[in-house]
C-alpha cells in the first residue's frame, strides 16, 4: 500500500482540487484544536468538510446529466453517514435517500427527504416496514419471491404511490473484499439471475404484475472493478429490455443501478471519479442511456469518505519489542473494518502537533494504536509517520463513510461528536455540531440504566 507522505503528495500532485482538499482539512484541524473540539476535554473527534460534500453531491449530478437526458435519482445510501444533518446538505445538494432499515428510513424522513425520493432496500423488510413504505409512498425494491408475494397482498388491501422494484443478483462475481461482494453465486441480495429458472421466474413476475416497473441490482461496495459493476448494470439493463419486448410496453420503466464506487484510501485525489463511472456505463449499455429509463442510484462510500477526517489526541507513547507505538483515543469504536480486516481497510494517518500543525520531522516506524483492551486495536501498525509525542494529534483520514457515523460500543467508549466545517468570510473555520458527544450519562442509561434493579427480583 501506498501510504504517501502527505507533504510530498501535495507537492509534487497537479490534482488541485485534492491540494486544496488537503489545505482545509489542515486548517480545521488547526481550528478544532485551538476550539477545543479536540484535545483534553475531547481527546477523540470527527470533522466533516462541507464544501467537499457539496462538490462531490454536485460532481455526481453533472456526471449523469452528461451521460442522460433522462430523470436521474440520486439516492444516497444512508448507511454510509446516518447523520440527520447531513442528508439535510445532501437532500439541498439535489440527493435523495437510500435507505435500508425502519431507522434509516426515520433519519431520511427527519431531514426532510422526500418520500418519492427515498429508495427502500433490506433483504429483511417486515410486513409493517413495507406497510408504512407503501402508506407513505416511499419506493420499495423487493429482495426475493416471499417478499414480492407480500406485496401481491399489501397493494391489493390499499393503493400506493410507491414506485415497486424488485432487486437482482447478476452473479457476475466478487471483488477483493468477500465481505461487501453482492453480486457472488451465492450472495444474499436479491434473485440469483443464473440460476435454474431465475431469470424466467423474474420475466414472469413482471407479467403477472403491472405495477411492478422497476429493476435494481447493486453488485458491491468498495473493491468491485468498475467493469464488474458495468457488466450488472449491463446484464439488469437487457433484463429490463426482455421484459418490456414481451409486456409490449414499458412495464419498467426506471433501473436502480446501486452505488458502490470504490473509493481511493492511499491518496488525497479522488479517483476513479462519478465521471469516469458514468463514461463506463454509458460505453458498456449505451442504450440504458438513450432517455428511454429513468435511473436511480445508490451511491454512499464515494460521496462521504473523503471529506471526513477522525481527529484523536495521542495520550501516552511507548515502545514494545523495539516498536514503537502511539496510543490515540481512535480504535475500535470509530474505525470497526480497518481495525479487524487491516489488509481490506487500511487507512492513511496524518500526524499533527499538540497545536494542530502538520508534523515534520523524520518518518519514524511506529504503529497508532486505539483505545480498547484487545491487542488488535490497531489504527496503523508499523507506519512511518513523523514520531508521535504526548498531547500530539492523530488523523485517520479517508473517513467520512462507514466509520465514525457508524460507531461500534466496545468497551463502552463514547461516541465522538461530528463537527462539519468550513472556511468563514474572514478566512477562519467554522464548525457546526453534526453529532454531539455523546456523554457518559448517555452511555449509562442506554447500557440498562433505566432498569437498573430489574434483575433482583428474578
Ligand atoms: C451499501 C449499499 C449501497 C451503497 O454502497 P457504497 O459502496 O457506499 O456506494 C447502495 N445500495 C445498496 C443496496 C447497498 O446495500
């Protein structure tokens, strides 16, 4: 892995719009330091760029519109960052919501998300889920026969609104991550296209059901090539064209690409970009293009990760066995995948001093550890970076998406509170609460508090 040292990489790159990513993330670090959003009184914190949230909702509305003249929905999957305030930014930017759970679903609708702008995926929809999805007029792919037979009863008892697709499974193979790879033979997202009978199966349920019009399909996320990616919206796409041809009409009439993006963990540059994915897709089903589909995506990972950055005082150093090692207040409960899967989830670390300035220094073999008491909690193991000291401040960068906005309770560590920023008219930082930290107290009484002496009298 490539773990560029960030001074060199900004010097030498031509990728602008990453330098001046990288100038303001310094600058918000500077800031929250010097706000105390981090350091004694909050030794963990995660900031959140919102000029770069911004630009990248509006770089992926001009990569479809490039590519289409058709309605495009971009809904954003909501399980990257479930923070109210930021599907609030991105339902402003243009975007709606993906959602995957009753919970979801409630955080879409708090920021205002329109119900014809939500998307409701889960493999695991209830019956009172698909109920209020359909009373609210939410759009619902279906994930599996049992499921679409559900809905065969719920939209003959009432009428909906709601746009109803029904999920497929291309099977065209995995990334290099097995974990987040949908589109395998045995995968458990929606209906395996290569089995036995599936595909017939599938034109059929479009026949006997007219207010079925919507296809989905979402083949991974994050190490799924582009071309593997294509090549299911490709075959989704031809599936719609054969139902269509033997509907005599177009029964569906919008396809639900999914996300999936993968995004680029070892630099500050964004690539591979919305654009460049666009340019795929169009060259690979040019006729999913020509106007005749509406489309909807599902993008998370691409639009968030890189605008987040998780801000940890180191509390002690020390060294074990010749290594040496820095230990943060960043682990476990902010950074789950990179701390159990290292080799799928590495992350970049940038080191700043007890003022928030970017260190210099030699690069010194060292590895950032977490908080939590297993030996694994590892944020980077056997890094060069500039030595840590005492009271110095660790950034794991990359990590809008998936990581702080989806913290994990080990050793009931508290949640950080999420600050979004940007440059102020004078030129300073300002932030704005995302997510307040959580509190001990709150810590307490979601552990039980409440039922304190419940047990007694058992
Ligand atoms: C997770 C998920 C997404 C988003 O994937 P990203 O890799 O974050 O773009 C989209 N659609 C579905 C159905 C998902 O499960």
């Amino acid at each position: 892995m490539a773990i560029g040292d960030m001074d060199a990489t900004t010097a030498l790159s031509p990728d602008l719009p990453a330098a001046a990513a990288v100038a303001r993330r310094d600058a918000a670090v500077r800031a929250a330091v010097a706000q105390g959003l981090v350091g004694q009184g909050a030794p963990v914190a995660a900031l959140l760029d919102i000029v770069g949230i911004r630009r990248s909702a509006a770089a992926l509305r001009s990569a479809f519109a490039e590519v289409t003249a058709a309605p495009v929905l971009h809904a954003f999957a909501v399980k990257a960052a479930p923070l109210v305030p930021v599907l609030r930014l991105l339902r402003k930017s243009g975007l709606g919501a993906e959602v995957a759970s009753p919970g979801e679903l409630a955080l879409a609708r708090a920021a205002g998300v329109k119900p014809s702008h939500t998307v409701l995926d889960s493999p695991a929809k209830t019956p009172a889920e698909l109920r209020q999805a359909l009373a609210l007029g939410v759009a619902v792919n279906a994930d599996n026969p049992q499921e679409l037979a559900r809905l065969d009863t719920l939209t003959r008892s009432a009428p909906t609104r709601s746009a109803i697709g029904l999920r497929v499974n291309p099977q065209t193979g995995a990334g290099s991550i097995d974990a987040l790879s949908t589109a395998t033979a045995t995968s458990k997202f929606g209906v395996g296209l290569r089995d036995t009978g599936a595909r017939e199966w599938v034109v059929r349920a479009f026949l006997d059901r007219p207010w079925l019009t919507r296809l989905h399909t979402h083949s991974g996320s994050q190490g799924v090539p582009l071309d593997l990616l294509a090549e299911g919206v490709r075959t989704t796409y031809e599936l719609a064209e054969e139902i269509n041809q033997l509907a005599g009409r177009r029964q569906v009439d919008t396809i639900d690409i999914g996300g999936g993006l993968p995004v680029n963990f070892d630099s500050d540059s964004e690539a591979p970009t919305f654009a460049a994915y666009a340019r795929i897709l169009q060259r690979t089903v040019p006729g999913l293009f020509d106007g005749r589909y509406a489309l909807v995506t599902e993008f998370g990972r691409a639009l968030l990760a890189k605008h987040g950055t998780i801000v940890a005082r180191v509390e002690y150093t020390k060294a074990a066995g010749n290594r040496r090692i820095a230990i943060t207040h960043a682990g476990a409960q902010v950074a789950a995948r990179t701390v159990y899967a290292p080799q799928s989830w590495p992350l970049r670390i940038a080191a700043y001093d007890a003022e928030g300035r970017p260190k210099t220094g030699a690069a010194v073999a060292q590895d950032v550890a977490g908080p939590a008491c297993f030996a694994g909690d590892l944020l980077a193991e056997n890094r060069p970076l500039p030595l840590l000291e005492p009271g110095d401040i660790a950034a794991a960068l990359d990590t809008g998406a998936y990581y702080f906005a989806t913290p994990y309770a080990y050793n009931s560590l508290a949640r950080p509170g999420i600050h979004g920023f940007s440059a102020g008219t004078d030129g300073g930082v300002r932030f704005a609460t995302i997510r307040s930290p959580q509190t001990v107290e709150e810590v307490v009484a979601e552990s039980g508090g409440e039922h304190i002496r419940t047990l007694d009298a058992l």
